[in-house]
C-alpha cells in the first residue's frame, strides 16, 4: 500500500518530464528512486545535494525571497539536528540513529539501557543492529543465546555470521542440540560457508 501511494506521489514528477519543468521532475525522481530499494539516514542529504543544481535549469526559478526562506529553514534544521548532545537524551532527539542510540546505550543506566534498547527494536523492526547492539550487553549466556537465536530467525538471510554466533552462544549456554539444529539450518541457508563448515565438528566453548 505504501510503495502504491508513493507511486502516485511521483506519477506528476513523472508526467512533467516530458514539460517544461523536466529539470525539477528529474530532481524528484532521482531523490526518491533509489530510496524506493535501499534507505540510509545519509542518502536524503547526499541525494538532496547532488540534484539542487538543476533547480537552476528550471523555466520558472522560486522568487529569491522563498529561496532565501527555505535556506534559512534548513540551515537551522541542520543545526537542529548536528547540535551535540549527552547521554540518553541524544537517541530520541536524532529519531534513535544507530550512532546515537549506541552512545545512548553505552552511557546509559542498565534500566535505561533496556528502555533504549526496546525501543531501538521497535523503531527499526526490519534491521538487525538494535540486536546486535543488545548482544554488547547481554549479562547472561541464556541472554546472548536468545538474541543470537532471534537474529537468526527474524533475518534468515542477512549473514551467515548470525549463525556462527547462535552455535556458539548455544554452546556456550551448555545446549549442544540446539547448537547442532542452528548449524544445520545456516549451513542450509549458506551452504557455501567455509565458517559454518569449520563448526561441523561442534568444538567445547573455551
């Protein structure tokens, strides 16, 4: 539903280009296309940057009073957002970027640091670093064991490593069956993994 109404945000983008506001329809499409496949809290600035040259080809240039204003706008959004910070408060303010939620983290209470962490998962359901942020703190093998467990099945496919530590917090928990059922499944999901090979023999933990 989300990519079908983006779709038709862009359809008058799309439709200008073949008009006389080309430049500015191509500016558009070529900061929203690649988002459309891959998203990084760098890529708006990089993309917005790259494509404000062409606003200058455009027939009808904004009046120099609106330019100015929206320079002004984003001069302080950008201080807004660069604005250094301390502790817990700088991962809510910068929306919980993994740099920040990390010093967050880092600097943090063990209650806070829970809070963050939850809440790290909760913004950013569809990537792994919150989990592996988390794995930095686990207090107990059972609860390294349960984030490397959940990293592996909520993300099948991202990397073979997830496996390697889900044998080895396994091992290390003292739960050699699950060891051997986690090594089965990532060698089947990654049958090419020379790491994943070298665990076959399922080593003792120091």
């Amino acid at each position: 539903m989300r990519l079908g109404l983006l779709l038709l945000l862009l359809w008058p983008a799309a439709r200008a280009l073949f008009e006389r506001d080309w430049p500015w329809a191509l500016s558009v499409l070529g900061l929203w296309g690649p988002m459309l496949f891959d998203v990084s809290g760098y890529y708006p600035g990089y993309l917005a940057l790259a494509f404000l040259p062409l606003g200058a080809l455009s027939p009808q240039p904004a009046p120099r009073t609106l330019s100015l204003l929206g320079t002004l706008v984003a001069a302080l959004l950008a201080l807004l957002w660069y604005w250094p910070c301390q502790g817990a408060a700088c991962a809510p303010r910068h929306l919980y970027f993994p740099p920040y939620t990390a010093q967050a983290v880092a600097e943090a209470a063990p209650e806070e640091r829970m809070r963050l962490l939850e809440e790290a998962k909760e913004r950013y359901p569809l990537s792994p670093w919150p989990l592996t942020l988390a794995l930095r703190y686990a207090e107990t093998p059972e609860a390294r064991l349960g984030l490397a467990r959940e990293l592996a099945r909520r993300f099948p496919y991202a990397r073979e490593s997830f496996y390697v530590l889900w044998v080895q917090s396994a091992l290390e928990a003292g739960r050699e069956e699950e060891a051997r059922e986690a090594l089965a499944l990532g060698l089947e999901r990654f049958p090419g993994s020379r790491t994943l090979r070298q665990l076959e023999g399922l080593p003792a933990p120091p």
